[in-house]
C-alpha cells in the first residue's frame, strides 16, 4: 500500500490519478501511524525506514489542497520524527486520522491543551455540524494565512448552520489541482495576485489534467475590451473552474474600481467584493451553502408528520391510524418505523403541494433539481424512468411521426410508440457476438438513416430520435457530436436521450461532458458564436456545388463531420432512474428539459402528457427522496462519484494483476466492447492510467465505456453466466449483481460501493477461481472452454411486415396499428419453435402479433408487425434465460394469421 500511496505525487513524470486522491491522503496518514507505532514499539530507527518518509513527501504535496492541517503541519510531524520526538508526532498524526474518520475524541489524547489556538483547534475537531472548504486563491505568506484562520474564528457564530475552512493556494494551476482532488470544497475565493504556474511537484498525470482544464473553459471573449487583461486572467481562471465544477460558487475578491467589475462579471462570479468585507463574504459563504443545503419538500413533509392533525380522507395508513392500534398488522410499524406513517396522507395542503400543480415546495425542489443537473426545467416521476420514456414521446410525437428509436432500448420506448402512434424506424447497434450482448448505434447508421429520408423526401415525417445513454452495459454516446450532426441534417430534431443508468455521471468532471443536458447547453452556446457561423459557411460551400446549387453525395455527409446551421434548435430531453445511481427511493426518476421551443411548442402537451401517465396518488417519501437526492449531489456529488469510479478501477486491477484472477476471469476493456473505427484514443481502460488519459478519450472518441461498470468474461470458469449468478454469488455468498449474458457477469459499483465492499468481493472471486481450478484438477481437465457456437448470434432487427411497413425500402412501421390487430383473438394463433422453422423453410415470412421480451438481454427482440425471421428464432432457441415475456413455452409465439 505505501508505495502505492507515495509515488504519485512526488516527482514530476510519475503517473497518478487526481480522482483517487482521497484514498491516497487518507491511506498515507494511516500508513504512518501504523508503521511508526510499530517501529517505537519495537525500538527500531524510524529514520532508516524510507517509505515513511516517502508518504510524508507525498502528503506535503497533498496539504496544500486540502483544510485543517496543512504543509506545515507534515513538515513539523517531519521534523519531530528526525528529532526523535516519536510520541509528539504520533499525537499529531493521531488527530488527523480522527478527522479523516470523522470520530469525536482520539483513543491515545494527551492532557487536555491549554494554549487557546490549541483548544479552539480541539474543539473544532469535535463540532457536529457539517463542514465544508472554501478555496481562496492568491500569493499569500504564512502569516497572512495565519491571520485569515484567525479572522474565520472570530467571526464564527454558535447559531451558523455549517463550519468551513479555507484552502489556501497561490497559483492557477494549484486552483484547478484543489477543485479536481478535494471534493470537499463547494466555494472559491479569487483574488488577483495568484499567480499561474504552480511550484508543486505535481505527478505527469495531474499536470497534463490541469492542462486540459486550462483549454476546456476560460472563455473570455465575451469579456468587454476595456476591462484590463489583469482582470481577464481572473475570468478565465473563474470560467475553467466552473466549467470542471458548476456546483462551486465562485467569488472574486478585488480592491479598485469593484463597481465596475461587479457590472461586467457578473455572469462568472456570484459576488465581488474589498478585502476588507470579510464578514459579507463569511455571510455570503454560509447562506449559499444553505440554498444548497435546501430541501422543501422533504422539509413541509417532515413537519406534516410531526404536526397533530385530524385525518377524514381516503387513505385509512395516514397518521398510523390503521396501524398502530390493531393486533395483527403493529410490526408494519415496527419494521419501517413511525415516520414512515405519519408522513403518509393524501393532502396537498399544509406546504405538501401538488405533484400534478405544484406551486410551492415541489415546485420549488424540481427548480433545484434542475439547478443542480443544469436542466432548464425537471420534473419529478414518482413510478420510474418506464413511465418518464411515456410522458416525454406522447409529449413531443404523433401518430404518423417517425422516431429513430435504438432497437435494443428499454421496452417503454417501444410502448410508448404504440401508445402515441409514432412509427418506429429501428437503429440496430453493432452486436458483440462474442459476448452474446449489443453494444452501441454508431453515429454513421444515425445519419444514413436520416439521408435516406432525405433521399425519399420524407425528411419532414422524422420527428425524434431517442438513444440509451449510457447502455445497461456500459457503453456512452457523444451527445454533443450526436446532436451536433443530426442537426445538420434536420435542423428541428427532437433528442430524447434515455439516461437511466447514467444519473450520477452529472457530477464528475470528465463524464458530465456526455449528459444530454451539458451537452445540450454546450451545442446552445456553440450555435450562437460567430466562429460557429463561419465554420458553417465554410462547410456548406464544401457540401454543396456553387453553380448547380446540388448537394454533395451522401458518402461526403458521412465521412465529414458535420456542422449545423446556426439557427438550429436545440431541442433535448433525458429521462434519469434517479433511483438506479443515486440515493433515492425505488422509482423515483426525473424528466430534465433543454428545449427552446418549451414554451412555444411543448409546455402544454407536455403537462397533459404528465397529467396522463402521473398518478394522482403519488408516493410523498419517493418524492422526498428525490429532494434529498438532489441535496445530497450538489454537496458532496463530486466527492462520491469519484470514489465509485475509483473503486472500480481497483476491481479491475485487482481481476488483472491477481495471478488467480487472471486464470479464470478477464476484464472486458474498450477493446472488446467498442470497434477500433469507433475510438481514437488506443489505451484499453483509460482511467487505470490516469484521469487525463479518461478526459482525453471522453474528449475525442465517439464511444467510451462508463469505468463504473466491470463486465468480467467468466468463459474459462465453465459455467455459464446464469449460473454463476445465482448458483454462486447471490446463494453461495450473498452477492448481487444486475446483469449477466451467456459467459459474462455484470458488475456495477455506485455512490454506496465501499471499499470494504470491493474488498469482499475480490474476496469471493479469488475463492471461486481457487474452486474452479481445484475441481478441474481432481477430474484432470484443462481450462474449459465455452465454444464460440454455442452463444447465440445476434439478429438485427428484420423488417415490418408490408401491411405495416412504409414501403419504399424504408424502415419505419405502424407498430400500434400492429399491437391491436395482435388482441384480435380471430387474427392470432399460436404457432411452436418447430412449426414456426418449418414454415420459415416453406418461404413463409410469420408475423409476429407481440412483444417477445427475454431477460437477459432485456429489450423485445420482437415487437408487434415484425416479419419473424430465421435469426430471431436461431437466437431465441439458443438463449437459456429464464424469463421471456411475452412467449409461451407451452404454446409457442403469438402470430398474426
């Protein structure tokens, strides 16, 4: 662990990642209290152990960017240690490893101190109320920094919410290294004596992240030529910091002419201040944290349930009433407590607002949910991202509209179609027959498809297209480039991008980049600069010929990478399961908006949409958990998504470096799961080689994969992956996991995955690849391997049969006009595997009257008015799941007579 711990920031050139800077710190104060303990227990000489000295250089690097101790406190645990003060020291490192830990009082405290500075600093350690760090960035001396910490203690009141210490650091370059390795800090300080290098001995890793930082914000052309190009540092150094952390408040902290400043930079900085308005700034600090801190909804519900109240309503469960006093039902109570009752109740009175009309504190929470996923509206959906799919096509489609829809998207995308009457045009994504799963649409097929309406002259018929991003398996669209390019096509597409796997990604740094919102409010942007307009005008002199007024080809459009016109509208919606990545309860989802025809075009049909999928009954503790969710994110978001990608990097080290691990299961890196044409960038896992490597390829390749989700090929183990599902993780060892295809297992960490997790879980495979080998060598096999013919090949989406199809060659069809021909019991007969081959080899092309759902993969394989081909039936015989919805084993598949 020790070097693990201390190589990374120390000298220049070693690589690191930033994001696992939280372990690094915590892990180096532990290893140096346990390794000098031992050593003064034994009598050793702490001087000639290395490593010890190697963390406390490592950690004078890593002080600088975190509160509370600093660079001269490791210095002076450094020089007690050479003076051979062992028990000094270890008291000193104590104290920071009971603040790492959050405990109260350490196990091996001394007599109580009795210099002031000391006690306030003691009692500091003990104080219950959270706390957070406020980034100041300016060329300070020691002294200065001494007199800043004592000015925060003055002013310091027993009645302030929330506690905050300053991190002190001089340049820019050290500014974006705190914001990307201390989570902890939710406000900035600048003043404009910082300088812009840092003198740190940063590792290869974060200096060329910092870098990257530098060039993806800083945008300071809207800045007013007469403002001072002192000054423009400081806006661009406040645009690089809010473009890597948008939930940072960032004040700016001048000396003359502030009137003039605080009329120009208002949009950068929340607030400006003189030196000397410390107190202001304190206030300001404090009172922005408690907008965060903010959660209305669960507030009016929590003073619903401790406010005495006579209930004649429907709803028998409120107040306990049917509960606590009966013999037979009382441990409903025990079991999920009191609170749980008193906060049911079918009023919308009392501040509980209404979900269907909010107009106080839902209301309220959706704007802060929408402030903290920069969505322009959000909306709350209290039965899950299935329903949310439904509410946004009836919202923006109509019967007759064409959607491109991903084949292998969540069923309620397919349903939704049937219920508006949209007409489906199906985009198959590229299979990984190896792995028996689908992976992504490539954005080629995108386009071809929409040229092809072009061609036909049914461009106007296409009204959305609709995505999964990410998909169940991991792998991410470019949205930003996906819209971009669309646009370019059809310049009024509707985007809906189905986010139901990918809620948190909205909270890191490098993944917020590919949310549809982000995305959305970049392309807006984009659109209305004059290098845009120009970049386009460029573009369509290429694509079009100047005498004959003709088009280009369509081999041009799709190998160039197109630029939309300037008056594109930015249309976009993503539905969240809020529930499925961060903290809410099952079935709390979220609609988040970006559409500048809302209220021209949207809004009303939106809300009858809402009004028709949204129960009039919704659950207050699922929309409650939504609020505190949202809180929860725009505290300490950044700080939880980055441990959940960390620690699924350690899995994935862990699977590779272990030499029973290596023997039986192997990590399925973007190599396997994304062609080569797809990705520019050649590293395999990019996080395992550093952040800026990860920021790099989500920068540049149209595919990436989420590293927060490990598929793991379990082929040489012998047992397929149903079976290791269930037969060993879950019954054997009490281990979960989501997904599995025929020789792969899932694995997905989240905002909840501990470490002591991911311990147990390497655990378990270490003790099952041991098992495996062990059983193969008493019946003296080699390494099984599953043959590649017996996973099942992956068909692509057939056709709609001519009764339901456009026609032309076209791939869109009357999908609901299938659906109710398929419940017309004189039009359906049931027709079995064998039946349905013969007919397949009498030339007959069956039609299938439903939907044909197996789990896994989990999307129909076939939809109502699908031509039923051989591929399909190849593939569903093959498959060994062991749920199929919407096939009877006993009496074979529906098929239109």
């Amino acid at each position: 662990m020790s070097s693990a711990v201390s190589h990374r920031l120390l000298p220049p050139g070693v690589p690191g990642m930033p994001a696992s800077t939280w372990r690094l710190r915590s892990d180096a104060w532990e290893y140096l209290r346990f390794a000098i303990k031992g050593i003064a227990a034994g009598g050793g000489d702490i001087t000639a152990d290395e490593e010890i000295f190697r963390s406390l250089g490592a950690l004078e690097t890593l002080e600088l960017y975190w509160a509370g101790f600093g660079q001269r406190y490791v210095r002076l645990v450094h020089e007690l240690l050479l003076d051979g003060e062992i028990e000094q020291a270890l008291d000193l490192i104590g104290r920071v490893v009971y603040r790492l830990r959050r405990s109260s009082v350490p196990d091996d405290r001394r007599d109580d101190p009795t210099d002031d500075a000391e006690r306030a600093e003691r009692a500091n350690d003990v104080d219950p109320r959270p706390r957070f760090e406020v980034l100041l960035i300016d060329e300070t001396t020691p002294a200065d920094r001494d007199q800043l910490r004592a000015e925060l203690l003055r002013m310091r009141s027993a009645d302030d919410a929330f506690i905050y210490e300053y991190v002190v650091v001089p340049s820019a370059d050290d500014a974006i290294a705190a914001v990307l390795t201390n989570p902890n800090i939710l406000a900035c300080v600048v003043r404009p004596g910082f300088s812009d290098r840092t003198k740190q001995p940063l590792s290869r890793d974060l200096t060329e992240t910092i870098a990257l930082a530098h060039e993806q914000g800083g945008n300071t052309t809207s800045v007013p030529r007469s403002i001072p190009a002192s000054v423009r540092r400081v806006v661009h150094l406040a645009d690089t910091l809010t473009a890597l952390r948008p939930e940072l408040d960032v004040y700016l902290m001048a000396g003359a002419h502030i009137e003039d400043l605080a009329g120009t930079l208002s949009r950068r900085f929340r607030r400006v201040f003189r030196r000397e308005d410390q107190l202001e700034l304190h206030l300001s600090l404090l009172r922005r944290t408690s907008h965060l801190y903010d959660t209305p909804f669960f507030d009016a519900l929590r003073d619903h349930a401790r406010r005495p109240v006579g209930v004649f309503h429907a709803l028998p469960v409120a107040r306990g009433g049917s509960v606590v006093t009966s013999k037979w039902i009382s441990d409903l109570a025990d079991f999920y407590g009191l609170n749980l009752l008193l906060a049911e109740t079918s009023a919308t009175s009392g501040g509980l607002d209404s979900l269907l009309s909010p107009v106080a504190t839902l209301k309220k929470a959706q704007s802060l949910a929408a402030r903290a996923f920069g969505a322009r509206q959000t909306f709350f959906v209290t039965n899950g991202t299935s329903t949310a799919n439904k509410v946004v096509h009836q919202a923006v489609t109509s019967p007759g509209d064409v959607v491109l829809v991903d084949r292998n998207c969540h069923k309620s995308h397919h349903h939704a179609m049937m219920l508006t009457g949209a007409r489906p045009a199906y985009l198959d994504a590229y299979p990984l027959n190896d792995y028996a799963f689908y992976g992504a649409v490539p954005l080629a097929r995108v386009k071809q498809v929409l040229l092809d309406y072009r061609a036909q002259g049914r461009l106007d018929e296409v009204r959305m297209i609709t995505l999964t991003n990410c998909t169940f398996d991991g792998i991410v669209y470019d949205p930003y480039r996906v819209m971009a390019e669309c646009l370019a096509i059809k310049p009024d597409l509707i985007f809906l991008w189905d986010e139901a796997w990918f809620a948190f990604a909205s909270f890191h740094p490098v993944t917020r980049r590919r949310t549809a919102m982000a995305a959305a409010r970049r392309l807006e942007e984009r659109l209305r600069t004059p290098s845009h307009a120009a970049e386009y005008r460029e573009q369509q002199a290429r694509l079009t010929d100047p005498v004959t007024g003709d088009r280009a080809p369509d081999e041009v459009w799709l190998t160039e990478r197109l630029v939309p016109a300037p008056d594109a509208r930015v249309r976009v919606y993503a539905t969240q399961s809020t529930h499925k990545t961060l903290t809410a309860l099952r079935q709390g989802s979220m609609i988040h908006v970006h559409d500048q025809d809302w209220h021209r075009d949207a809004e009303e049909p939106f809300h009858e949409a809402y009004m028709t999928h949204t129960s009039t009954s919704p659950n207050y503790q699922i929309l409650a958990s939504l609020d505190l969710g949202r809180r929860q994110v725009e505290l300490e978001g950044f700080d939880l998504v980055q441990r959940q990608l960390d620690l699924a990097t350690n899995l994935a080290q862990a699977v590779a470096r272990h030499p029973l691990l290596r023997r039986n299961f192997r990590v399925l890196t973007a190599h396997d799961l994304i062609p080569a044409q797809y990705r520019e960038t050649s590293r395999p896992m990019p996080l395992r080689d550093g952040l800026s490597s990860m920021w790099k390829a989500w920068a540049t390749d149209e595919l990436v994969v989420d590293p927060s989700r490990i598929t793991i090929e379990i082929t040489r183990t012998g047992v397929d992956g149903d079976t290791f599902k269930h037969e060993y993780l879950m019954d054997r060892y009490g281990i979960q996991v989501n997904k599995t295809s025929r020789n792969t297992v899932l694995f997905m960490t989240n905002i909840g995955t501990s470490r002591s997790a991911i311990a147990y879980l390497i655990e378990v495979l270490v003790k099952l690849a041991a098992r495996f080998e062990r059983e193969r060598a008493e019946r003296d096999e080699d390494v099984p391997v599953v043959d590649a013919g017996a996973l099942p090949t992956l068909p692509d989406f057939s056709e709609f049969a001519p009764d339901y199809a456009a026609g032309a060659g076209m791939p869109d069809g009357d999908m609901r006009a299938a659906f109710f021909d398929g419940q017309q019991r004189g039009r359906v007969e049931h027709v079995s595997p064998t039946e349905l081959r013969a007919r397949l080899a009498r030339g007959e092309a069956p039609v299938s009257a439903g939907f044909v759902t197996p789990y896994p993969p989990g999307f129909p394989v076939l939809v109502p008015g699908q031509v039923i081909s051989p591929e399909v039936v190849e593939f569903m015989a093959a498959l060994d799941t062991r749920e199929i919805h919407g096939y009877d084993e006993a009496r074979g598949y529906r098929v239109m007579k």
